[in-house]
C-alpha cells in the first residue's frame, strides 16, 4: 500500500507559468480521489506530475516519503497511469497491448497471458482481445487502456478523463471498478469532468484559477 503525496507543488510545462501553484495533495490507499475542473483546469497537468512525468517546478511529489523524480521510477514505485490519449499502440492486439505492459513490469508470460484476460473481460473486451487497437471503437480503445492499467496491478492508479468516451453502462462499469482496485488497498486518483463520477468518489480535489481547492475533503 502506498500513500502518494503532492506538497507545496507548483507545476509548469517547460518554461511556461506555472498551471497549478501551490499544490497540496494526499491520496490515500483505500480510497478514490476525484480530481475536477472545467477543460484546461490542470487536471492532466496534475496526474502527470503524481505520474513523475512533470517534476513540479517547486515542491515534491512523494510516494511512502520517497521523492518520485521520474516516469521510470514512477514505474517502478508502481505508479500506474492510464492517460486521457489512452497511449496504446494501434498495430498491436488489445491483448499485445497489455501482456507487453505486463511483461515489461516483470511479469512472466503465463502472468500476462492470464492477466490480460482477467482485466478485459469485466470490460466487456473479451471478444476483441485479439483485434488491433485500430480496428476498435473510441469507446473500445478506451476500456482496452483501462484494462491495461488495471492488468499492471499497481499500488497507485492514475486515471486521467478514462470515462470521457464511454456510455452510462461502461461508465458505471468502470466506476466500480476502480472501487474494487479501492478496496484492495490501491490509492485511486480519477481525473473527470463528469459531476456524477466524481460523486461516487471518497474525496474531490477541485481546480480552478491555478489552484487547487477542496470540493469535499
Ligand atoms: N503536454 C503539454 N505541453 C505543454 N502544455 C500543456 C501540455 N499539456 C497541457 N498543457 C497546458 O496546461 C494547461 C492545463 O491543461 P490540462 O491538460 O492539464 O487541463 P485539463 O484540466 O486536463 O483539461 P481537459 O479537461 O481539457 O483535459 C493548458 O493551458 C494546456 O495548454
């Protein structure tokens, strides 16, 4: 279980102002934080921080008080993203995309192999594991990325805007979900525009004006 901290945080793209300053942030395991804001809010801006994909300019990122300084060592400290471009490859399987994620994370063959089943059918891809990423629907390609992330099986799940092509079905779908992930100890943080997603999570973190606020703590 790993609790991930953002303290004092101000985070820039390149030389740009800062999106977001002065962030203080705890995501605990065990629970769900939802991450709002209108489109340009800093919601990206923010899970690619927690993601060690944007060191904050000032302040820390920290996963069990360990400074995260990198996508790598992120990786390592199983910090898990599924981002909002889903980030798959498109000549590759649904199944490929995630036995070679599994794998690259240490997983044997037989664990991805297994693993890759396990996650995509609660999302309803059984029957397309073995089509390319191209040949899917938005909506597919994006509960393929869920279910990669969800085959990694870290110990913080970052899930940036993974309902935004979905129906009121999957989306509730995935919802649950990411409770069950919750309930065995992943700290969730769940990045949406979505009012009622962000209902079904424990906390919300609000982002407007370049800081973040809390909307229920
Ligand atoms: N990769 C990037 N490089 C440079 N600037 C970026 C990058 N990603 C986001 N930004 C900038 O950061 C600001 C916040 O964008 P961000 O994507 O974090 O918002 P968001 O709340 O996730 O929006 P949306 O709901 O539309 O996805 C914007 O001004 C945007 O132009």
């Amino acid at each position: 279980m790993t609790t991930l901290d953002v303290e004092e945080a101000d985070i820039a793209w390149g030389d740009d102002a800062p999106v977001l300053r002065g962030v203080t942030v705890q995501a605990n395991p065990g629970e769900i934080l939802a991450v709002t804001g209108t489109s340009g809010a800093g919601k990206t801006t923010l899970l690619s921080a927690m993601a060690g994909l944007l060191p904050p300019v000032t302040g820390l990122v920290l996963a069990d008080g360990e400074k995260v300084t990198d996508r790598d060592q992120a990786v390592k400290l199983g910090i898990v993203l599924i981002p909002q471009d889903n980030g798959l490859a498109a000549i590759l399987t649904a199944a490929e995309n995630i036995s070679v994620a599994v794998i690259a994370t240490g997983g044997t063959a037989a664990e991805a192999r297994r693993r890759t089943a396990e996650s995509l059918e609660p999302l309803g891809l059984s029957a397309q594991a073995n089509q390319l990423i191209e040949e899917l629907s938005g909506g597919q390609q994006q509960r393929t990325a869920i279910a990669r992330g969800l085959a990694l099986r870290g110990d913080v799940l970052l899930a940036d805007e993974i309902t935004s092509e979905l129906d009121a079905a999957n989306r509730q779908r995935v919802i649950e979900l990411l409770k069950a992930e919750a309930a065995r100890g992943v700290a969730v943080v769940f990045a949406t525009h979505d009012p009622e997603a962000a209902a079904a999570c424990d906390r919300e973190l609000h982002l407007a004006d370049g800081e973040a606020v809390w909307a229920r703590p």
